[in-house]
C-alpha cells in the first residue's frame, strides 16, 4: 500500500467524524490533534487533503475529487439528506473535464 492510499483512507476516516460531532472525534481518534471546534477540523482536513493533492497530477486530483464528491452524494442520498449545490455541482463540472481531456 502506498503512503497515499493510506492518507486517503484516513482522509475518508475524518470526513467520517466531521460528519458526526467534535467531541466524538476527540474522543475515539488517538492519531489526530485534539480539535477545538469545526472549523479547527475542517482546517486540518483542508491540509490533509492538500498533502495528498501535492503529490499528485492533474487527472488524479480532478479523478480524486471527483471520487470524494460522489461518496458524499451518495452518503447524502443514504442518509436522506439533500446534497449540497456545491458538491453535485463541482462534480458535474470535475467529469465535463475528465471527459474533455479524455481521462475517462
């Protein structure tokens, strides 16, 4: 397993705990910092996910977000939540890219 698979998956771990609470992720994740409110976890997710994007080339980045996008669609329509205008709308323009380039 490479170094940034195993990032993506922690990656996948914290927008898991964004989604439930601080507390609980201060609680039950011992690699992490201690987080004083959301914005303080979202700041570290924001330099998780710029870690692993720095090492990455154009396709993977926009094949990569795309990827997350659709897991949050999904987890959404799951949960029976609307998703964000943002989320169905940078994913819509992430695959119009993909399939101008001819990454797809």
């Amino acid at each position: 397993m490479r170094v940034k698979d195993i990032l993506e998956n922690y990656l996948g771990d914290l927008y898991y705990w964004q989604r439930i609470d601080i507390e609980s992720a201060n609680s039950y994740t011992d690699g992490t910092p201690y987080f004083s409110d959301a914005d303080n976890l979202n700041e570290y997710v924001d330099s998780v996910e710029l870690t692993i994007w720095e090492h990455r080339t154009k396709a993977e980045l926009l094949l990569a977000e795309a990827r997350m996008l659709a897991e949050k669609v999904n987890l959404n329509r799951f949960e029976g939540t609307v998703p964000s205008d943002y989320d169905t709308t940078r994913l819509c323009e992430v695959i119009d890219i993909l399939m101008e380039r001819g990454s797809l």
